[in-house]
C-alpha cells in the first residue's frame, strides 16, 4: 500500500499499457496520481507508448503549447472566463508540472514532448539510475506500474 503522507522524491509509473496509454492526454491520469506522492521538486518518470500522439484532436495540445511557461497556461485555464473542453486535463498535469519535473518514456517527438513541459527520456533505467545518483543517497522510490488504478491511500 503506498501512503498519501508519505512523500517521495522519484516516482516511476505508467498509464497501464494498451489502449490506456494511446496518447498523452489519458497518460496525464498516471501522472497525476502519482503527482499525489511525489516530494516537491521530485521527479516523476512515467512509461506511455502515445501512439495515437498527444492527441492532435480536442484541445489539450492547443492548451499545453499556448505558452511557454507552466505559471502562464495556469493562469489562462484559472480564468472564470474560459471555458475550453480539455481544460481539466491540462489543469490536472499543470498541477503535477508545478510540483515535479516529469519525464516520459516514449514514441512522441522530442520537439511534441518538450511543448507539453515535459522531458523525453530515451533509456528509462539509465535515466532513473542517473537521477538516483544524483541525489547523493539512497532515495526512497515509490512504483506504480498500474498508474490511474493505484490511488494512494491515508495512513
């Protein structure tokens, strides 16, 4: 069982494979479930083949490329006033962006990542075994391989 109060500085998830992890939008789930346990300034890596892209259609590419800075596209989907379909996904990985940085494992362009406020990662075990390094001891890593189905619990 993993802890809501139990806060970790790497999170390592998925969207639980096919046909849940077709495209970014439904990957934004398994971020943010693990955004609900990861420290602030941690880093979440998560594992999704978006094979159908970001996805092209509805409005959460539009949404997540509108400006260059997290804090701007908040700003904008914060507003009473706008009332765009795909906005509650945009806000859910905003949210995660703002506590973590977030790097993904997968089929997307670099360039398409990268405008979503992400980082692409080409060797996840050799990406999360740096980031462990870098830390300077032995963090503690919560795995949540089934992503939007594991929900962290009160103690």
């Amino acid at each position: 069982m993993i802890s809501r109060e139990t806060k970790y500085p790497i999170v390592i998830t998925t969207n639980s494979g096919y046909p849940l992890d077709q495209n970014l939008y439904q990957t934004v789930k398994g971020i943010s479930a693990a955004a609900l346990i990861i420290e602030n300034g941690g880093t979440i890596f998560v594992a999704s083949e978006c094979s159908r892209g970001i996805p092209d259609d509805g409005n959460f590419a539009d949404i997540m490329m509108s400006h260059d800075k997290i804090d701007a596209i908040d700003k904008m989907i914060s507003d009473d006033k706008y009332h765009v379909m795909d906005r509650w996904q945009a806000q859910k990985l905003i949210m995660a962006l703002k506590k973590a940085e977030v790097r993904i494992f997968t089929s997307l362009r670099k360039a398409d990542v990268e405008k979503c406020k992400m980082t692409k990662v080409e060797n996840l075990r050799d990406e999360i075994s740096a980031k462990i390094n870098s830390l300077g001891y032995r963090p503690r890593v919560a795995v949540m391989p089934r992503g939007p189905f594991t929900i962290p619990v009160p103690k």
